[in-house]
C-alpha cells in the first residue's frame, strides 16, 4: 500500500488521538444493521470513566455551541475529548472519517509502495504491492525514496511522507486516482525520477499459506470488509486432517462484524462476546456450522487488539484454539461514531465488551496459554503437532 501500514493508527493520531481501526467501529457499517444500538441506561463503566451518554452528549453540546458562535465544531469537539482523558476517543475531519471508512473496506488511492524511516533519517522502500503503478514501475523493496513532487522526504516522519504520496491537500481529502506524482528514487549509486498516476487499490488482510508438513498459515492483519469470508474460505480449502495457525499478531482490530464471521469459521454457533453500549447488554453469537474438529493455535503479541482481541477470547474460553504468544494489547472498549454540526466526526466510548467467560479484556490483555517470544510460530507448529496432526 502506499506509505503507511493502513492497519496502523489512522492519520489523526499526528494530532494527539490515539485511536486505531478499533471495535466499535463496526458503527460505520453495523449501525444499519442493528449490531449496536445507542439506547439504554445511562451509567459509568469503570472507575474513573466518564458517563458515556453524558460524556458525549458534552462533546456534541460543546460542537453545537462553537458552530453557533461561529467557531470551529470540530476544534470545540476536540478540547471536549481532551478534558475526558479518554484515551480512545477522536475527533475526525470529514475527509479523514472518509479515510478511515475506506481503510475498512480495504480501499486506498495510491501507488502500492510501503516505507519507513531509517535511524540517520533515509526513507526506504519496505515493500511494493503486485500490479500498483509502483510495481509497473519496477520500484522494488530496498530502493530509497529521495523525493515526492521535487520535495525531499529525508528526516520527514513516514506520516507526512504518506500524505505527500497519497496527495492529501491538508484536510484529509487524498488525490483523486488518476492524478500525478513524481518520485525521486536511488538504488545503489543510481539515481532516477519516476512520474507515476495514483491509482484505486485494495488490500490483502488475509493472506493464507501452506507451511511444510502440510498445516495451513492464516494470517489476519485487520478485519477488513470480506475478511471474515476469506478466513472461512481459507478453512474450508485446507487439507482434510491437517492444523491450522492463525495468526492475529499486530492485528489492531477493525470491523467486529468480520471478527465474528471469523469466529463462526472455527465454532458451530456459540457466544462469541458480550458487550454493553451505554448500560445496555447485548450479546455476539457464532453461525452454526463451522469446522469445531482441526487442530488450532491462534498466535498473538502486544499488537493484538480491539477485535483480534475478542476473537481470541472466544476460542480461547470455547476451549476451541490452544494461545501461543504473549499477553495481547488489552484494547476492550467500544466506541461509536456521531456527526458533528460542520460534517466532523467524533469516535466516543460508551461501553466495553467480555469474552464469553465473562472476562474483562480492557487494560488487561489476554494471557497465552502458551508464552512464545521471538520463535513463536516454531512453537504454535510444536503444539500444533502435538494436538494429534501435522505440524
């Protein structure tokens, strides 16, 4: 993709909020289904948090009042959530909300190549997406990027090195596909300039693979529209007898309603989480139906948050995957979006969910049944072998 992992937190963090593609944003596309209402009780949910419907209710209000002053709603909007002390509110932009609906539909306009910063400052080239205009240009991992538009990009943080490949004017609106850049590019001692057209493209957060001895690798880098049909997809398609490894590692979550289709992959129905949105209770159930008789090992780690989180509860207290890792992020709250008078948009928590044995997963994490640092998948294929198939 282009510039930033898409999985990562969403541009508006450079400005303070540190939100990531998190639970309840399932609201973007679940609110029209019902996957989480905003009625019900009105109460605290943990010590020290504030109401979550007067919580929010004083951000809107604080909006409204800016917007009749003739002030900034969305500047008004962001001093609210300030004061909270919410970690997990944000208040975004129109274009930026814009953005990060498409990160979850997998969507991007750019020209398909990854970059970080190097420590003396250099931007390298960490990986070209397959048939992106960076790919038709023959840019490959490795290269150094020296330049975007005649501007160069050393010392630049990779968040401004992104806006600058994807065409961002400032406002969180990108370039239209289709428009120009130009990149100035070294390999070794050569130096070129390529002129590319940013282009409509989609990402990969599933990719699945064969492992020697003949188990299946899936691997989910965010829930993504249509990932929870690819993970069952991956399931079904796998060799008859043989494990499966599901990695969630640096997985930040994402949509729910895909997480819960993942789930359904592994469980034949069942409670999957439960949660509450401003005191009400609600409940995640599996689909009946999926394969509950392979061998499983999900493998997790610090990144592994939010959704990745509570599909991880779920087959660990369904007794349904053998955790290999170490402790998960502990990200369990639930946030929902609401429209602000000048189009801005604030994500604000209201609630919290729990895995199906009731337990709490925010500032907690979940805890491996199995703890592996650094040669954590040698042993999810160790313990995958000894779950009676191949490893």
């Amino acid at each position: 993709m282009s510039g930033r992992d898409l999985f990562c937190q969403p541009r508006r963090v450079r400005h303070g909020a540190a939100l990531t593609l998190v639970f309840a944003s399932v609201l973007i596309a679940g609110a029209a289904t019902g996957s989480f209402g905003q009625g019900g009780a009105r109460r605290a949910h943990g010590t020290g948090a504030p109401a979550p419907a007067a919580y929010g209710d004083a951000v809107t209000e604080a909006a409204a009042r800016a917007m009749a002053d003739g002030k900034s709603p969305m500047e008004a909007a962001e001093r609210a959530v300030s004061r909270s002390g919410d970690r997990w509110s944000a208040v975004y932009s129109q274009g930026e909300y814009q953005e990060f609906q498409e990160a979850l539909d997998g969507r991007y306009t750019g020209v398909g190549l990854s970059a970080r910063r190097e420590r003396d400052g250099r931007i390298e080239v960490t990986g070209v997406r397959p048939g992106s205009p960076a790919a038709a240009a023959g840019i490959r991992g490795g290269d150094r990027l020296r330049s975007i538009d005649g501007s160069s990009v050393d010392g630049r943080p990779v968040t401004e090195v992104v806006s600058l490949l994807r065409g961002d004017s400032g406002g969180g609106d990108d370039a239209a596909a289709g428009t120009r850049v130009r990149l100035g590019l070294q390999r070794g001692t050569h130096t070129w300039t390529e002129q590319l057209r940013r282009a409509r493209l989609s990402t990969d957060s599933v990719t699945v693979r064969r492992l020697p001895g003949g188990a299946t690798l899936i691997r989910i880098a965010a829930f993504t529209k249509g990932s929870g049909d690819t993970v069952r997809n991956a399931v079904e398609r796998a060799p008859a007898g043989a494990g499966i490894i599901l990695d969630l590692r640096g997985n930040s979550g994402g949509l729910v309603t895909e997480a819960v289709t993942a789930a359904s992959a592994f469980l034949d129905g069942g409670l999957v989480a439960t949660y509450d949105v401003n005191g009400d209770q609600r409940a995640l159930h599996a689909a009946p139906g999926g394969d509950t008789a392979r061998p499983l090992v999900a493998l997790v780690d610090g990144g592994t948050m939010s959704a990745a989180e509570l599909l991880t509860g779920a087959l660990q207290d369904r007794g349904r995957a053998v955790v290999v890792g170490t402790r998960t992020f502990g990200k369990g709250s639930i946030q929902m979006p609401s429209r602000l008078p000048d189009g801005s948009v604030a994500e604000l928590t209201v609630g919290h969910y729990r895995t199906p044995a009731g337990h709490t997963v925010d500032g907690r994490g979940i805890t491996p049944d199995l703890e592996a640092g650094d040669r954590a998948l040698d042993r999810a294929r160790t313990v995958l072998g000894g779950l009676g198939r191949t490893p």
